[in-house]
C-alpha cells in the first residue's frame, strides 16, 4: 500500500474521486433540483423569521452600529466557544468539536460545489486532484471525526447520563431530532465514503481517508463484496443526500435555526445589558408587554437565539430555592406563545396576577435580578431586559405584591424605601466625634450617597459610621445631602416601577447640579450601578409636559465620576493616607461579591485588596467573583416574604461554613453592600449559624484594624526641654 508521503508525487490525474459516481445523468438533474428547493425553502424560512423581528418594538439604544466591529468580535466569540468553556468544560469541548466539524464538513462541500459548478465549467479542469485532494479528504475526514465524536458526547450527556439541566418541560422531539439528524449525517458521510472505496475495491492513495477506508476494511470483514458495495452505493448516497438536504430546508423551522439567530444575538449584544435598562417611552399610555409587538426586536431574536442549555437554569438562585422562576423557560415560554399567535391562536395575557397568562406574576416578582442568568448564557440572550418589560406592565395593570406597593408608598411619601421621616436622613450622624459636612453648603472632593439602610437601619447604620471614621482619619474632603437625600430608584426600577425611578433620578440629578464636588461616592452597588450606568441614559426633556415629572434639567445628566466606597478606601490605604502594616488582624474571613459591583460592573479586587490589607487570611468560596451566588434581596427581595427552603442567604453561609477549602475555620462572612448585610444577618437567624459565623462589612473590618495600629504604636519618645 502506497504511503501518502509517496501520493504526493501521484499524477494529479490519477489522485482524485469521481462525483456523482453511479449516480447518472437523472440522478444527478433530480439532486440538483432538490437542492434547489432545499436552499429556496431555506431562504425563504429565514427571510420569513427575520420580518418577524422588524414587528418587535424598536431598541432604545443602538444594537447594531459599527456593525463590522461587532461582526468581528461575535465571530472571535462564537468561534473560540469561549462562553461555552465557562462552568462546563465537557461541555465547551463537545461543541467545539461539532461546531468546527459542521463548519469543515459546509466549507469542503462548498469547495466541491465551486470546483464542479464554476470552475470546470469555465475552465475544462479541475483543482479537485492531486495534493489539494489528499489534503483536502485528510482534513474533512479528521475534522469529520471530531464533529462524529463531538456529537456522541452530546447523545450520551442527554441520554446517559440524563444531564439534569437539559431536561425540562421545553424539552421536546426537535431537540433529540436536531442531535441525531447531525450524528446520522456524520455518520453517514463516513458510511457513504467506505462504501464508495470498496466499490472501487480500495484506491491505494484512499488512505488519506482514514475513517473512510477503516469503514470499507470493516464492511469487507463482514462479507461486502466490491460488487455489492458498487450495487448499494447510490442508495446509501441518495440517504445521505436527502438527509442533508432536509436538514438545510428544516433550519428555520426549528432549533437548528439557533446557529444562525445566537450569532445574530452576539453581534447585536449590548456591553452595558443589565446594568442599564431599556428606556420607556415619553408617552405615558404606551404599553410595555401587552402583546408580543411590544417587545423589543432583541427581545424576539433572544427567543430563538435561546438553545435550552439550562445553564440559565443552573445558575438561578431563585430556582435553586424552590421559587417558580426558570429563566429558560419564561423565555421559551414567550417564544412558544408568539409562534402560537402567528399560527391564529386566542390572545392571553402576556403577564398577569392569577388569571390565565404566557407568565405569571409570582414567576417575575422571585427574581433577583442579579444577571447570573445573562452571565450564564452562552449566546447573550438578555433576560433582564423582558422580566424588567413584563414588571412595567405587572405596575402598570397593577398586579404588585401589596409589600411592594407598601415600598412604592413609602418612596412617594418620605423619599425612602423604610418609610422613616426624611429630616432624619443624616440623625446617625449625631453618634459621631466629628462632624460630617453638608455637601449642599460646602465644596467637597467627594459627594458621599449614603443610602436607605445605612441611614436608618441599626446594623447597617454601624457600616456608615466605619465608613465615615475611615474617610475623616484619611483627610478626605467629603459631605453628604442629609434630607435632600432619597433613595437612588435602581431597585424599583428592576421591578417596573419605571416613572417612580425617573422621580428620583430628577430629584437627585437637581441636587447634584446645586452643589459643588468632584466625584460621588456610594455605601450601596446599587447605587453605584444606577448613578454611574442608569441616570444619564434618562433624557428629562422627554417629560418635561409631564406635570408629575417636572425636573429643570436640560436634556440627559452629563454625569460625574461615581465609585463604590471600597475603590475610594483602596487608594487611601495604598497611598498611604490610612496607615495599615497588613497584620493587624488575624482573622479567617471568606468574602461574598455583591451582584451590583462584581458581575453588574465588574469590581472584584478592591474589597479583596482592603479585606487582605488588614491581615485577615481570605478564603474564597467555590461560588465567587463572577459565579457568585445572590443573597436574594435585588429586584425587590429585600421587601418579599418567600418560603424558600433554603432561602438564597442560609445556602451561601452554608457554602461558607462547609464548601471552603478551609471548612470550618472561617470566622467572618465579609460583604460590601447594605442589602447584603441585612439579607445574611437575617439568613444568620433563620439558618441557625448565629454561634457558627459573624456577618460584617468591609468597612467595620477596616476600622478594626486601624484602631488596633492606633492602640499598638509605640508612643513616641519625649525630648528634653531647651536648656
């Protein structure tokens, strides 16, 4: 047998294979003109599912603008598999492997069609032999391999092993037909080579076809004659044949469409998704989810980019406490009612409080809006963005939680999510030795938001009076609004109380335009994120024949520079303005990313840096950065009564006191955000870990340790007088 170093030197004559080989001049008339109609109902199917999209609601902010950058790096994405890779490495490898296998196996068919259909029409030749042959039937049969493995990993995770997020109620007979339609084409194409090489009883320079001829040797063994093989061969050819041609057809009608729509929803992703929302519009009797129209086109095109992975599922700490929210499916579930409707089925509710509808309300008011759903997602499907538009409508019908509705009330009234008189915004200043200056009266480097619950909760009012200390011990010019400050919105927001949010982004943006500072800096994520992300998105002209939303602001807030308190503290300690030596405490702590801070605006070192600043030995959870595990208290936890077992708070202390690599030894439960303490201090109670962990901020660990540099300094060394 001739090695293929030795083929290289073949005539180019003799190195190549026949096409159409027994097929026949009918045969291959018949192939065409079904091809044909493949590609036309293709087509077709695909223009028709694109006009689709154009009935959605216009996008609030541009989607599609520097369109080849975005084409660019959605084809870095998608063909890197990098978001595939995260959480499940199997998994990224699996479809690696078929989708490199599947694009090969297009791209080799595709240079055969222009080698037989343009360029030996136009030329008399053909660039079909020789070396570029042998090059070309070992690569499509090595890639053709990975593509037949690839999907033998998949077959086995959905069927062997039963992997429990791929299976749920939108779990249907596409989805196995869709895997098996791509394994049968592999296989088969492998078949349909083997039987093609025993038909002409092994071409020596064949073997560059490994798979191809180890299926001809194997159908040998069996008794398959080179005649049999020769008589059997077009219809093996013919099954392969129509097989691949009723998969193109098939592509828009079902889940194979998700490899043409997951591309189109990369390149249409916002970088900002989540941590801003889309606007509304100026006119207040616009519907926000009455029908399917009223979504977004992004939103559509996220229902079929979807591929019922379930790594949203996964991911989703309301699911994971029992609560009847699965992201996977409440977009599935928008999809499958739209099809519905354009198939002439009876409008329902799109969103609704205890009648029939495509979701109910419960479903909404269990999520957390922590986007660990959207950082899950392998193809950018924004979830965020259709729960925060069905919220609007939940507010607009008024299907709330009367608790939320107490929330709303409470904002309207007092500026606060607690209720509490505004003129006693600033009282936890009082218990201070020094005074905290008026940001309304003087000129300030930093204007300090201090937020709801650092003003008025006790336990959380012990972080603003760390943070205070910390900021006045390092010579930081800083004030705060006192009763001119209210609550920053962003969390009324997520749960669809849009025009509720927009007052208080008027009221505060007023305020910051009356005083003189240089940047602001939050106690709060959330209101880190809504300053620095939400409020000058809102243009204020659009409602300014709106006697409820009388603002006196011209168009957007140009905005200022906005930081969390941890990234502020952090220059302190590394300039040296608050003098730490970094073993002042001992403790062993494990730390918990706030949703808002780490995947909302991707802040993960800075309170790491202070905790480890101190001297405390950090341990990190399995569950960290950007997989971290929500406390349970965004998009209106905080103010729900829930019967989770367990609820979001006792499984992360759980995860805290028994997953880290030191189990049983940390000592402190660190966090950086307001809602947070309150959600785990809570957690503490009801999870019986009291005498098991205490709960703090970074801030009290910070004053801890400078108290004790104070307390453990050397006095200094008296001089003698003159003389």
């Amino acid at each position: 047998m001739t090695p293929l170093a030795g083929l290289l030197f073949q005539s180019g004559a003799e190195v190549t294979r026949p096409t159409f080989w027994r097929i026949g001049p009918i045969g291959k008339v018949l192939f065409y003109y079904l091809a044909a109609v493949a590609i036309g109902v293709f087509l077709v199917g695909s223009y028709q599912r694109v006009m689709q999209y154009t009935e959605g609601r216009s996008e609030s902010f541009p989607r599609l603008d520097e369109l080849p950058r975005r084409v660019v790096a959605a084809g870095r994405t998608v063909l890197s598999n990098r978001t595939l890779f995260d959480g499940d490495v199997v998994a990224g490898l699996m479809h690696a492997m078929v989708m490199w296998g599947f694009l090969t196996l297009l791209i080799a068919t595709t240079i055969l069609g222009i080698d037989m259909d343009l360029y030996r029409p136009l030329t008399g030749e053909s660039f079909f032999t020789g070396q570029f042959y042998l090059s070309y039937s070992f690569v499509v049969d090595a890639m053709g391999l990975l593509f037949v493995v690839g999907l033998g990993v998949a077959l086995y995770r959905r069927y062997g092993v039963r992997t429990e997020r791929l299976w749920d109620r939108h779990t249907g007979l596409e989805d196995g037909a869709f895997v098996w339609a791509l394994f049968a084409l592999g296989v088969g194409g492998y078949l349909t080579e083997g039987v093609r090489i025993l038909g002409q009883s092994f071409p020596p320079f064949e073997t560059v076809s490994f798979v191809g001829w180890g299926v001809a040797v194997a159908l040998e063994r069996i008794g398959v004659t080179p005649d049999a093989a020769a008589t059997v061969y077009p219809v093996v050819w013919w099954a392969h044949s129509l097989l691949a041609l009723a998969f193109v057809a098939a592509i828009p009608m079902g889940k194979p469409f998700h490899m043409l729509a997951s591309f189109a929803n990369v390149v249409a992703r916002d970088d900002d998704a989540g941590r801003r929302l889309p606007g509304i519009p100026g006119d207040i009797e616009a519907t926000n989810a009455e029908s399917v129209t009223d979504f977004s086109w992004k939103e559509l095109l996220d229902q079929d980019a979807c591929t019922k992975c379930g790594r949203c599922s996964s991911v989703c700490p309301a699911n994971a406490s029992g609560r009847d929210l699965d992201p996977r499916n409440v977009v599935l579930d928008l999809k499958e009612y739209r099809e519905a409707r354009d198939a002439g089925s009876e409008a329902v509710p799109i969103v609704a409080d205890g009648t029939e509808s495509v979701v109910d309300s419960t479903t909404l008011e269990s999520c957390m809006a922590c986007m660990a759903c959207m950082d899950a997602c392998p193809v950018d499907v924004e979830h965020l963005h259709s729960f925060t538009r069905m919220n609007r409508q939940l507010v607009d019908q008024g299907d709330v939680d009367p608790n939320l509705q107490d929330t709303f009330q409470n904002v309207m009234r007092e500026g606060n999510t607690l209720g509490n008189p505004q003129r006693e915004r600033g009282a936890w200043t009082e218990d201070l030795t020094f005074d905290v200056e008026d940001a309304r009266e003087t000129e300030v480097e930093y204007l300090w938001y201090v937020g709801d619950y650092p003003s008025y909760d006790e336990r959380n009012k012990k972080v603003a009076k760390s943070l205070a200390t910390l900021l006045e011990r390092a010579g930081v010019e800083y004030g705060i609004l006192y009763e001119d400050e209210q609550y920053d919105g962003n969390d009324v927001r997520r749960i669809g109380e849009e025009f509720l949010f927009l007052q208080q982004a008027g009221h505060h943006v007023e305020t910051f335009e009356d005083c003189e500072f240089d940047k602001i800096v939050c106690t709060d994520p959330h209101s880190y994120n809504t300053f620095q992300n939400e409020y000058p998105e809102v243009d204020f002209e659009k409602f300014a024949d709106d006697p409820m939303m009388a603002v006196d602001v011209d168009g957007s807030w140009d905005g200022a520079p906005v930081y969390h308190w941890t990234q502020v503290v952090e220059e302190l300690v590394e300039s040296g303005a608050l003098d730490l030596s970094g073993n002042e405490l001992d403790y062993t702590v494990t730390y918990h990313d706030p949703c808002h801070l780490g995947r909302y605006n991707d802040e993960y070192e800075a309170p790491r840096e202070l905790i480890e600043a101190t001297g405390c030995e950090l341990v990190e959870m399995p569950r960290n950065r950007d997989d971290s595990f929500c406390c349970g208290g965004g998009g209106g936890g905080l103010w729900l009564d829930f019967d989770d077992d367990p609820k979001p708070s006792e499984e992360r202390l759980r995860e805290a006191l028994q997953d880290t690599e030191t189990a049983g030894e940390v000592e402190k439960f660190v966090v950086a955000c307001p809602m947070c303490l309150t959600m785990y201090e809570d957690g503490r109670k009801t999870g019986g870990y009291e005498d098991e962990i205490a709960v703090v901020d970074v801030a009290e660990l910070l004053v801890e340790a400078v108290d004790q540099r104070t307390t453990t300094e050397p006095a200094a060394v008296a001089q003698p007088a003159d003389g």
